[in-house]
C-alpha cells in the first residue's frame, strides 16, 4: 500500500460497538461507528456532519484517542495508536487536542482562566508564565488579555468561554485540533465570531483542523473536506464543493435540500422539503443500505447488499450505485430525485 | 384589522428576584396576535423572549414577578384570573410546546393514557372507547404512522422527532385557538426539523390555530411567520411583517442579525456592530448602545422612541427614519 506523505491521522475501517441491555437476559451490540475509513492530511480542513445518532461524535472520540476502536485501527503519523508506547503517547496528546460542544461544561467552574490555561502545561511539565497565557488569549482575540487571567468562566459570556476552551487546546501547538460541534449551543451573532475565529486558525501553518457538526449549512463556509455520516456508516465524502454543489448520494442530496431558505421572499416561492421517515436505531440498523428506507431512490437490492465506497473523482466517494447508474454521464436536476 | 385580534400583550414588564435585588428581564413589551397567524418573537438568549411566552400562560419560575402589563386573550385579562380559571385557559385555549419535547410528556405515562387523559379532561362526557378513537385521529392528523402501535408505547421509546409530534398532537386535543411554541425545532436534526416545520404550517391551515414563535432561527421565522417582533435586552426594538423586516431592516440590532445570519451563509460582509453581547450600562437610555456603531450624541442622553413607519414598521431607536446602507 503506497503511503501518503502527508497523512496526519488515517482512520481505517473503524469500528466502535457499544453493548446495550435490552433485556436483563439479553446484550445488543450498537455499531455507533461501523466500519469508517477517513484520511485526515496535515493542514487540510476536514468536517464531518451527521444527525444525532450518526456516530459522528464517536468518530471524533475515536480520533483524539479518548476511545478505542473495536475493529479496525487509527494511525497518528503511521502508527497505530495502540502500537504507541508511553512517551508516544505523551506526545500524541500534546499534539491532537478536542474542543467540546458546550463551553459551560468544558471549563471548570472552580478555576480561574489562567488556572485553565496553565494546566496543560502542567500536566507535561513545560515550562510557561504569564506572558504565555496572556499570548494564548489573544490568539483567540480576547483583548486585553489581561483583564481575563483572573476571572472566573461564570464571569464570561458563551462566546468567550468557548474563546477560552480553544485558547486551552492551542496551548500545547497541536498538530490536530478536533472540534466537537463548537459554536452548536452559541447565538447566532456569537456563532459568526467564532467561526471567524477559526477560519483564521485554519489558515496557520502546521494546524489541522476537524469539525464535528450537525449544521450543514454553516460548513460551507469552512470549506476543506466533507465527511457526510449516516447511521454509523460514511454515506459520502469530498471536498466542500463536491458536496454541496455535486453530490451524490440521496441522504446528502436530501440534507442539503432540507436547509431551509433564509429570505422569506425566497421561502414563500418554495415549500418546505423534508426527507420523509425517521433515522434508524443504530441498534437495529436496516438491512443493506442504512438509508433505503426513507430513500426515494431505493430498489430491491438496496435492502440486500451494503453499497461499497465508489469514487467518483480522487476526492470524492459515495456509498451509493444507484443515482450513479441513474445518471449515466448525463446531468440531473439534483432537487427532483424527491419529487413525486 | 384590529377586531380579529387574539392575544395582545400590553406594556408587559417582568422582572426577577435574585439575591435580593431584582433584575428587569421584560421591559414594556407589546405585541398583538391575530386569529390564524404565526408571529415570531427573535432574540438572542437572554433576550426575554422565552420569559413573555411563560408570563402569557403564567407558568413564571415562583421568582419571577409580572410587574406591570396586561395580557388580552380573547378579551379577557389573564393576569386577572384565578388560578383555577387559567388552568382552564391552559391546554384548553392556549397550548405551549418546547424545544425539548420529552419535558411536555409524562415519562412514567404510555402516550395512549396521556392523550386519551388529556381529551377525557377537556371533553368529560366523551367515553373512553371514543377518546381512544380520537387519540389515534390526533396521532395520524400529525403524521405518525402506526399511531396504534405508538399508544402503548412510553415517551422514551420514541425520537426526538417523534416525541415533538406528539407533544403537538397533546397540544392540539383541546382544540385550541393559539399555539406558543418555544424553540420547537432547535433541539431535532435538521432533516426532522423540516418535517416538524412543515407539521406545524399544515397545522395551522387545519385548526386555523395562530401560533406564537418563540425562536433564535431566522430561517424559522421567514418560513413560519407573518409578522416579526425583535427583542434585545428585555424590550422589543423592532416590529414589522416578516418580509419588509428582513428587506428593511432599521434598528442597528436587526441588522446585526440579518448580516451574522448572511455571513454564516458564506456570503462576506464586515459587520457594522459590535458582536459580542454587552451588557446595558444603564436602563434609560438606549441598551443597545454600547455594541452600536450608529451612535449620535441623543442616544447617549434620552432613551429612544418606539417609532412607527408609513410602512407598517415600528423601530425602537433614534435614527429609525433613515434606511440602513447594507
């Protein structure tokens, strides 16, 4: 196998399985994440977006180390994460940090700032003062930085707190930052700026960043690579435009359609589209392909054999044969595929 | 135009008892609703919004006081109701929905006994055979398929998607004339959300309900509603139809919105305003100031008037006259 140069962390054939009683007699295994591949490429923006339930969170665990796949392996600069011996593995979680969903959670509420920026520092006894942290907390444009060290996260607004949990993971210079649904529990204004926050961030050299998030509609503007998860499995991947201007596969066809119209003059011309049916215990997925039965598309074979990956470009792969075979070289008005 | 009105709030003020002091979360807030449309409260959290829905069905947190104000329903004041009368109002004429659907079920209650309880409540003389009847027409009229199966079911064993609809399904047994719903998209997946939207606007045409939208989501409001009321720091700062607000915004806080709202959408602005939330140095004069990039020298000395346009629009802000350059 020809080894990517560039491959920061190679998720391959991924498997996490958490194991449920249903019954007091009886065990059931919940394929959260079921067999992911991902290959994740030092400076590249990834994003990965799913609904609840779609094992994108999982995934994201996974990656930073905080889980271990069942089947499959994750490899950090070529080796696998549990081949790594203890000082790897100081390394390794120096270099791959995660910022989590809720900043009200992720901060503790009994600990100044610079208390929480120091501690990274602490737990791998390198060396910083003051001037380091005030450093940190204006990456993340909280200025001054010094009217922040001492104050408490109740003290801060949503917007800064998360600032904060982000100034926290950039302590260390990490190679690969994980981000679980970051700006998801913020208001709309406070959203923006974070975004800009990190958009700046993607633009620094040597940093890798991985979204994790339900809201389609703000990846866009991230740009990078999309990951489109559903039921435990990848249903697509490709670079931002490949997904939201060519996709291939019904369920991201049918998300992006499901992002509603922001213009009100605009949304009285349209009805409001929503793919029909519910998503599917992970519990009890259906048969062969995870989508075909909320799938407009969906034939006999669907419910028999789990699509494979096809590429369609270098980029872009979906685990979908038949809107392929459908469109057969000719183009399609993607919007119609749900029409009845 | 003013005779079909349903609900109208008046110069409602609420505030919060914390640690002795009190704190001002509703200020003069007036907004009307009429019979079979959808209005939209926006703001951002904090901005009160939630606390006008709670003080319009009276469930506010035991420290929270309505201070001033009336609430006209159907004319009558139900701020000057018994306790007992307004649970009647309650369910009954106004039902409320939220954003998290498993909090307006009964966990320990199958779906079956909660909906046939609540049509029995309303409708004493309906026998139990003919509640189960119409349980099962709710449940099918919210588009739940195999509506027999979800009745012995319990709230947890459904999704979040599911639960919502029959959350809705509860709140329409009695036929009501006015839905609150609070947040009641924010917490689904965005495939259900849209199903849930589109669940709610048929509803309307159905019940000829009228629907009070309490939300954060633009793109909630342009869908849903009508007319749109603004909040900022406990007051309304803008009123208008859904439409003429998003083309003509006026107050500097509306536009701060729309524009964050574009620029999530990839397209590329600088914003005018101030981001961040600050906090109002003080009540009296414009609560927005600090985060304005409009100021002129008044702002700083009387708070602003709550201007009315030809137009229909109503701006709390002292440069209201002049249309914002976007």
């Amino acid at each position: 196998m020809k080894e990517n140069k560039n491959a920061l962390l190679a998720v391959e054939d991924v498997s996490r399985y958490y194991t449920v009683r249903r019954r007091v007699w009886r065990k059931e295994n919940v394929r959260a994440v079921d067999g992911v591949s991902l290959k994740i490429n030092r400076g590249d923006t990834n994003s990965i977006v799913g609904e609840s339930g779609s094992g994108k969170s999982t995934l994201a665990r996974l990656m930073v180390g905080l889980e271990k796949p069942d089947e499959g392996r994750i490899r950090y600069l070529a080796v696998n994460l549990i081949d790594l011996d203890k000082k790897e593995r100081r390394r390794f979680s120096r270099e791959v940090q995660m910022v989590f969903q809720n900043p009200y959670a992720s901060l503790n509420p009994r600990k100044t700032i610079k208390s929480i920026l120091s501690k990274p520092f602490k737990v791998h006894g390198l060396e910083y003062n003051d001037d380091t942290l005030k450093g940190l907390l204006s990456r993340v444009d909280l200025t001054p930085p010094s009217a922040y060290l001492d104050k408490y996260p109740h003290e801060l607004s949503g917007g800064q707190r998360q600032r904060v949990a982000i100034a926290r993971s950039l302590a260390l210079n990490p190679k690969l930052v994980v981000l679980d649904e970051p700006t998801s529990a913020l208001d709309v204004t406070t959203k923006v700026q974070i975004l800009d926050l990190l958009r700046n961030l993607q633009g620094e050299e040597d940093l890798t960043l991985v979204f994790i998030s339900h809201e389609l509609p703000f990846l866009k503007p991230i740009g990078g690579n999309v990951s489109v998860m559903y039921n435990g499995k990848m249903v697509e991947k490709g670079t931002s435009e490949e997904i939201f201007s060519d996709a291939y596969h019904p369920y991201t066809i049918g998300l992006l359609n499901s992002i509603l119209e922001v213009d009100p003059r605009e949304a009285k011309k349209r009805e409001i589209f929503a793919v029909e049916g519910e998503t599917p215990s992970p519990v009890n997925p259906p048969s062969g392909c995870r989508f075909h039965p909320r799938c407009p598309l969906a034939e006999p074979s669907c419910s028999e054999n789990e699509p494979p990956m096809i590429s369609i470009s270098e980029s872009h792969q979906v685990a979908c044969p038949i809107l392929m075979k459908k469109l057969d070289g000719k183009s399609l008005d993607r919007s119609s595929i749900y029409a009845r | 135009m003013m005779d079909d009105v349903l609900l109208r709030v008046d110069n409602l003020e609420v505030s919060y008892k914390q640690r002795g002091s009190s704190i001002e979360a509703v200020s003069g807030a007036t907004f009307a609703v009429r019979s079979n449309e959808c209005v939209a409260l926006i703001g951002e959290s904090g901005s009160g919004k939630s606390t006008i829905a709670n003080a319009v069905l009276r469930v506010l947190p035991e420290n929270a006081m309505i201070t001033k104000g009336v609430v006209i329903f159907k004319s009558r004041n139900l701020l000057g109701l018994t306790e007992e009368q307004m649970a009647k109002v309650r369910g009954r004429d106004i039902s409320m929905i939220f954003q998290d659907p498993h909090s307006s079920l009964n966990p320990v209650l199958k779906i079956g006994d909660q909906l046939t309880e609540t049509i029995m409540t309303h409708n004493p003389a309906l026998g139990r055979g003919k509640a189960v009847e119409r349980a099962t027409e709710l449940l099918d009229l919210v588009r739940i398929p195999d509506a027999t199966q979800i009745l012995g079911r319990y709230p947890h064993q459904l999704s979040g998607g599911m639960a919502q609809r029959v959350a809705i399904a509860l709140g329409l047994s009695s036929n009501p004339s006015l839905l609150i719903a609070d947040e009641p998209t924010s917490a689904l997946d965005l495939t259900i959300q849209a199903q849930i939207l589109k669940l709610i606007k048929r509803l309307m045409g159905v019940f000829k309900l009228s629907v009070l939208l309490i939300t954060h989501d633009l793109s909630l409001v342009s869908n849903l509603a009508d007319r749109v009321y603004v909040m900022y720091a406990g007051q309304i700062v803008e009123e208008d139809y859904t439409d003429g607000l998003y083309g003509d915004p006026r107050h500097p806080y509306t536009v701060l919105l729309l524009d964050a709202v574009m620029k999530l959408q990839g397209v590329s602005i600088t914003l005018a305003s101030a981001i961040e939330f600050r906090e109002p140095s003080e009540l009296s004069s414009c609560r927005f100031r600090p985060r304005c990039s409009a100021l002129s020298s008044v702002c700083r000395q009387k708070p602003p008037p709550y201007v009315g346009l030809p137009s229909g629009k109503k701006v709390l802000c002292w440069l209201s006259s002049s249309s914002v350059e976007r």
